[in-house]
DNA sequence: ACTCCAATCTAACGTTGTTAGACTGGCCCT
DNA sequence: AGGGCCAGTCTAACAACGTTAGATTGGAGT
C-alpha cells in the first residue's frame, strides 16, 4: 500500500505533537508510516521542502474558522484569533511556521481573506496590504513568543523559581522592570492578546 | 593564547553574516578561532546555550540606540526602530533570536526601556507589561517575516519571476489577493513598519 | 623543581539528512 | 498468457553534525 503526501504531512504533524521539532526527524516520520526513512525523499525532494508543507497544512482550519458574515473587524478580530488559536494548537506550531515563507494554499486563503474585510473597510490596496502584513506578523511575533514561555516555563518550574530566576538575573538593575515583576509573571495571554489586537485596530480606523 | 565567552560570542556573529544561521556548527566556529571543536564545550554547556547567549550578544546595540531624553511614545518608537534595526543587521539576526527566551543582559535592559516608558505615560503595571510584550513581539514578528522574504526573494530572482510565481500557485483562486498583488510586490518595508507602529501607537493611546 | 588546574587536544560515538542503486509488484500492450 | 515498464520501496552507505571521554599541554603558585 503506497504513501501519498496528505498522509505523510498528516501523519508528521500528529508527530509533531508527541515528539516535539526537533524530534521530528526523517526516520522517526519513516517510522511512524511503516517505510524507511530514504522512501520519504520519493514524495518530498528534502526535508527543508516537507517542513514548508507541514507548515501550510498546519494552518489549514483557520479560513474555516472565521466568521465571515459580519463586519470587516470582526473578520480580522476573528481571524487574528484562529491564526494564534491554529498555532498553539500544535506543539512546536509557530516555531515550525515561522520559519517558511511559502506560497501554500492555506497561506494565501489567510491573506485574501485579510485582504478582502480590509478592502471593504475602504483601504488603498497598498494599505491594505501593509495592514495584512502587519496584522499577520504580530500574530506570528506573538504566538512565537507565548508558545516559547509556555513551553520554557509551565514544565516543572514553578512561578516563585521563575521570579527567583528574574531577580537573580536582574541583579538590582533594571528599576521599571523589577518594579512590574508581579505582572510578568501574573501575565495573561488570552488578555493580552486581546490588547494588542485593540491597540492594533484602534490605530487602524484612521484614514488609508 | 585562551579564547573566552566574548570573543567567541564576537566572533560567531560575525561569521554569521559570512554563512548564515544553518552553516554555523561548531567545527566551523572552531575553525575561526583557531581551535578545535570540543574546546567550545569548556566554555559553553551546548550548542544550544551557546545560540541562547548569541541571541543576547546580538541585541546588544539596541539600548544605546535609542533616545531616551525626549517623551514616552518617541522612546518607545525609537526602540521599536533600533530593534528592527539591529535584528536586520546581521543575516539570519530574526530567526537566531526568535528561537530563544533568555533572560540576558540585553534582553533585560530593552525591556525595561519600554516598560519604563509605558509607566511613564500612566499605564498600570499589567497594562504596561502587556503593552510591552505586544509591541516587541509586533516588530519580532515583522522582522522574521521581512528578513524571509528579503533572503528568499532579493537573490537572483526578478520581481516578474516572483509575480509568475504568485499568479500560478492563486490559480484564479483568492480575488483580493491578486487584484493586491501589484501592492504585494511593491512592498516597501520600511514604510510598512511605520504603519504597523503608527496603528500600534493610535490604539495605545486610549486610557489602560 | 613540583604541583596543579585551566584550557586545549585527539579520537570516537551515535544520529542526522541525503544519495546511489537494486528490487518489487502491478498495470498496459500485444 | 507473457513481457516490458515504471511508480514506489528497499538496503547500504556517505559526509557532516553535536557531543563525550580521556589524554596532553603550559603557565602560575609554592
């Protein structure tokens, strides 16, 4: 029974949530779809290529999940939203997403829906575009960012060696950060992404 | 003559720029100073530790970048920009950072230029740290995405090339991207930087 | 002169991505 | 029915990687 690449970048990604990036490898991948590792290079010409796939096929859900019969904000709200939701969703998923830029299928259903609620919203394509990019790049920044703490701190450590580890490394330094420290570690990242995305479409409502 | 942490951490960056993040191992790191592999391992626990501390090292420009005797929102914009700045300088400077959380130095001292800034402009302490966290992950993520883009694209390819590209893998699919797509193409970078701080900015504004 | 230890070396291990080339099995054509 | 063909998989192996073990150097302190 041969392989084929739905299966193959399905199966990689289930993977990826057991065995994290860089357990990923070919023969573990080769493994798990019952073949030897040098099979894998008949459907895919090098891994570099594989990772750019799973990372398309990995934001496959968001364009279902937007709602888009409502207003152009809602759209973008809603679709900022599933973006980070899609990437968390997966281990690894933004770091194995940021690294590619690809022309995939999903990549491109995600920016013309961007696109077309900021059209609407009466923007010059130029500032549309601009804006897209934007708003897709804050998400990417920011689930880069959350997934790395999560999976830097919510191990074993518990909250008071982190702030332990802050002080230590502040050293009496750095008087607004260690004055906020209650705060960095009480961080809330459902709150504050809902924050940024009110900074970002409050500034957004000016005139393109 | 014993090689230490700086010069080694001094000399990696550099040969970053000569061969990018994935030429980077340590033989070849070696090689440069005039050293053996294994004798990186005095100085550094692992590779990974070794990036982490890059990753620091690299950073280092940006605090004495920006200016710090004019208003709140004119500090923050300027490290926004020596932020940018600085990660773009050095090939694969985005993507070596992005991989990491450390609290070093630099990391450190960025950090608390902004949140010092935020309180400043009346924020609360939560509402600050959010904002904080918001704008540096805004401008990580715009510089993966630029820096990608940049080294996938200004080699030798033409722009008409990348057009064919885009045309063939929309396949008459997404109508808002490709009635964008002179806007894509023509995207300049910087100016896209000072939308996406300009938009930040204009919702940061509102009480926290 | 002797000790000691920081810093480097050589040698090697297991793993990784990848390639070359041989095999298998089912479909098509006559 | 039989003979080719070729998509798809296999075995074997390569160079390069991060990393470890253990021997060796060389200079500072007593």
């Amino acid at each position: 029974m041969a392989i084929d690449k739905q299966t193959v970048l399905r199966t990689a990604l289930t993977l990826l949530d057991e065995v994290g990036s860089d357990g990923l490898t070919m023969r573990v991948l080769a493994k798990a779809l019952n073949v030897q590792a040098p099979t894998l290079y008949w459907h895919f010409p090098s891994k570099r290529d594989l990772l750019d796939q799973m990372a398309d096929a990995l934001i496959a859900p968001v364009a279902g999940m937007v709602n888009v019969t409502t207003e152009p904000d809602d759209v973008l709200w809603s679709l900022a939203t599933a973006l980070r939701a899609t990437l968390l969703s997966r281990r690894d998923g933004a770091r194995v997403y940021a690294g590619t830029y690809v022309m995939g299928e999903n990549v491109l259903a995600v920016a013309d829906i961007a696109l077309a609620a900021l059209l609407c919203k009466g923007l010059t394509q130029q500032t549309a575009v601009d804006a897209m990019f934007n708003l897709v790049s804050y998400v990417l920044g920011f689930t880069i960012e959350e997934q790395g703490f999560r999976e830097r701190w919510s191990g074993e450590e518990s909250v008071e060696s982190v702030r332990e580890q802050f002080i230590s490394a502040m050293g009496g330094r750095f008087p607004a950060l260690s004055q906020s420290l209650d705060a960095v570690l009480a961080g809330d990242f459902d709150a504050r992404f809902e924050r940024g995305l009110d900074a970002f479409f409050g500034g957004l409502s000016s005139p393109g």
